[in-house]
C-alpha cells in the first residue's frame, strides 16, 4: 500500500533508500537491509516457496533465530492487515497528503528475478 512507503520516506528521512524499497531495486542497498527486503519480498509473493534456505542470507548478514522471527511476524502481520484493507476497500485518511494517494506499481517480479 502507498502509505506506507510515504511513511517510510517520511520517518526515515531517505527519499532513495525508501525508493529503493518500494521499487524492490534492492541493488543499491546494504547487504543487511538487502537480505531483510529480499526475504520480506519473497514472503509477501510467493509464501509457500519459503524453505530453510531462505533463512541463511539473513543468518549470514548477522540475524539471530529471533531477530529472523520478528522479521516473519512484521512481514506477516503487514501482509495480513494490507489485505484487510484492500479486500475492504478501505481509503487512505484525508490527512494524507494528494501524492501519497497516488497509486504507483512497480515490476517488483523483475526486480526479484521472478519475471
């Protein structure tokens, strides 16, 4: 959902890093941050391809098997309230500002290497 990467620009202060996660460009990215965006991505699109595997690029930039559950919890509780919202058609508050509620799409198969 598009607010979320307005929030994300906003809190975060990194009109590029948060581009960068919401295109799924994640070339540019730190190696942490890039495991931590490639496995939320993957988990979002494509959840019954998990498998064990999936687990060692964030073992290998430093997670802990709990930092790597908390990961599956936000991603997975996200997800979930997302499609809430759009099975709902829930709208964005008014207080969100006009480019926020412009929807953008993005080739994020591509990006993944899933196209």
């Amino acid at each position: 959902m598009v607010q979320h990467g307005a929030a994300l620009a906003r809190e975060g202060g990194d009109a590029a890093l948060t581009e960068a996660v919401v295109s799924a460009d994640l070339s540019a990215l730190p190696d942490r941050l890039r495991a931590l965006c490639a496995y939320a991505y993957k988990l979002t699109l494509d959840p019954s391809a998990m498998t064990e595997g999936d687990l060692t690029p964030l073992r290998g930039v430093g997670l802990s098997d709990r930092d790597i559950v908390d990961l599956n919890q936000v991603v997975a509780y996200f997800n979930y309230v997302n499609r809430i919202a759009d099975g709902l058609g829930v709208q964005l508050e008014e207080e969100w500002p006009p480019e926020a509620r412009n929807a953008r799409r993005y080739d994020v198969r591509r990006h993944l290497g899933q196209a």
